[in-house]
C-alpha cells in the first residue's frame, strides 16, 4: 500500500494531545501516607491531566532529600518538607520559595514503643534513642521540639521511613520510633505498640503550617502557567478525596495498599481537610522560633525577607 501523507499526519494529529501534557517532576516523601498522596491520587484520577499537566514522582526519605532534589534542580517541586527547614534553606540563600501549605496542624505524627518497653512518657527516656525520618523534615522538627519540651536527654536518629523505622524500633536497635498513618496504625490497634507522644502535643504546632511545597525562583518564574495549573489540580485534588465519591476512597487505598475502611479511618482521624488546604497558612512565628531556638536560622527574618520568602505562595 503507497505511503499517503495526509493519513500519516492524520495519525500525528489524533495522538498529539497525549503528549500535550506539561511535564514536571516531584520529590515526594514517605510514599503511600495520606497528605503525600495528593499527586498520586489526582493523577490516577485524571485531575492533574485535566489542566494539562503529567506528574513525574521521585520518592525520598524525607525532608533532606526532598530539598536537594530540589535545589540540584532533578525535580521540579519539593512536597511537604517541614517549614522551618526551608526557612533554613532559603536564609542560607538557596533559591528556594514555598508556594502551597502541605499540612497545617499536627495531627497525623506520632511516636511509639513496642508494648513491652518500659517507656511510658519521654521523660521516662533519657539516655534513649528516638526516630526520625530525615534532617530538615517535619517528623525532625517535632522529634526535636518533643525532646527539648520532655527535659531529659534523648539522642534523636534518623531512621528513614515509617516501615524502616519500625523494623528497627521492633528490633531494639531505636528505643522510640516514629510514624504516620497508615504506618503502624494495625499495630497500635493490636497492642502490638503503645503511642508515647504525638506532634500535636506541641502546643505550638497544633495551628502551625508545619509542611509546606516549595520550588525554586527559577522554576516558580518560568513555570509559572504550570504551576497555576499544579495548584488548580492539586486544590481539586483535595476537594475529590474528601467528596462522597466512593472511587476516591479506592483511588487512595489502592495506591497505599491498605482496605477502604484503613483509609476511612485516617482520613476522618488523622488528617482534617481543612488541615490540608493549600492556601492556608498560619503560625510562621512559632516555625521561625522554632527555627531560631534549633539554630535552623541564625535571626528572625525581617518584614522584607518574610515577604520575599513568600512571594509565589498561593492565594
């Protein structure tokens, strides 16, 4: 059969709008809790290409990672990094801007022993270890503030994700382990593990936008009609999670290999769907203290720099 052009551009022309889509690449930690989801789950669902975007996942251990990711300029967005770590960040003078809230509040973060230990309280804790994901991350700052708040000396240690964290906690090698939903949640339920604190025993965190997103100017500058766009879909994102739609449930608990039930129960348990609005934002002077007091940050910023730190944030 001849080649015929027309047909041949005919073919082009019908498959084009597939590789219309907008790429940009994410750094996303702690894959499959529910917050960290929202790229997955919108993707999966079509949202992200409804507004012509598709989403690339790298998946870190936590907020160092994701900030090198980042700032190395391997990714395009760093999601839910703890905020005063890029308070950190961006008072070293790293091009790097928040531009959404991951999380405000701090109900999902907690620490735990296995039932046996003898630990009921932090102070019961001196001399012990206690986990965190990564440097820089939310579960870093919470770990910190938590030991300084209980008085005695515990040694924080980073032990990577929930799961790696409770091999090593349930092995004796970490006496205090931390996690998030839906990570250890069957074990606390069984008594297998016994909850000693949570990050929302800090009375400064409970109201705190404690993870944000955040790029870089350059991204953020020319990006800038994906980004618009990002944010469109990830905000629609969050309103289908929290919808009466049964597929969104599926959608989350599929992608985290958990029952529709375990995602039922985090979701009206753990994480508010206020707490995950992006445009929200408040309590930055109790992060900027925060960030002061762990040495983070060496003065607090100034109206200028608070203005240039958030200069892309989502309105």
């Amino acid at each position: 059969m001849p080649f015929r052009p027309l047909a041949a551009a005919l073919v082009l022309f019908i498959a084009a709008p597939a590789s219309a889509e907008d790429l940009l690449k994410l750094a996303v930690p702690q894959r499959g809790a529910w917050d960290t989801s929202i790229p997955d789950v919108g993707q999966k669902a079509g949202i992200f290409a409804k507004h012509g975007l598709k989403l690339e996942m790298l998946y870190t251990a936590g907020g160092g990672e994701t900030t090198q990711a980042v700032i190395s300029g391997s990714v395009d967005i760093g999601i839910g990094t703890g905020t005063s770590a890029i308070m950190a960040t961006f008072a070293k003078g790293a091009p790097v801007r928040p531009f959404s809230s991951e999380m405000t509040g701090a109900d999902d973060i907690f620490w735990y022993v296995p039932a046996e230990s003898p630990i009921k309280f932090l102070k019961d804790a001196a001399g012990k270890t206690m986990a965190f994901s990564a440097i820089g991350s939310s579960s870093n700052l919470g770990a910190l503030a938590l030991i300084k708040q209980s008085g005695v000396a515990i040694k924080p240690v980073a032990a990577g994700s929930p799961p790696a964290t409770f091999t090593q906690t349930m092995s004796g090698q970490i006496d205090i382990g931390w996690s998030a939903p839906p990570y250890v949640i069957d074990d606390v339920k069984s008594g297998r593990v016994r909850i000693i604190a949570r990050e929302s025993d800090l009375e400064a965190f409970k109201n705190q936008t404690v993870r944000m997103n955040f790029s870089t100017v350059d991204a953020l500058t020319k990006k800038a009609d994906q980004f618009k766009r990002f944010n469109e879909a990830y905000r629609e994102t969050v309103d289908y999670l929290y919808s009466d739609d049964p597929a969104a449930l599926k959608n989350y608990a599929d992608f985290a290999e958990i029952s529709v039930e375990k995602a039922k129960i985090m979701r009206d348990e753990f994480f508010p769907k206020n707490n995950l609005s992006p445009a929200r934002i408040s309590g930055l002077d109790n992060a900027m203290a925060d960030a002061l007091a762990l040495k983070f940050i060496a003065a607090p910023f100034t109206k200028e720099q608070m203005d240039d730190f958030l200069k892309f944030y989502v309105k």
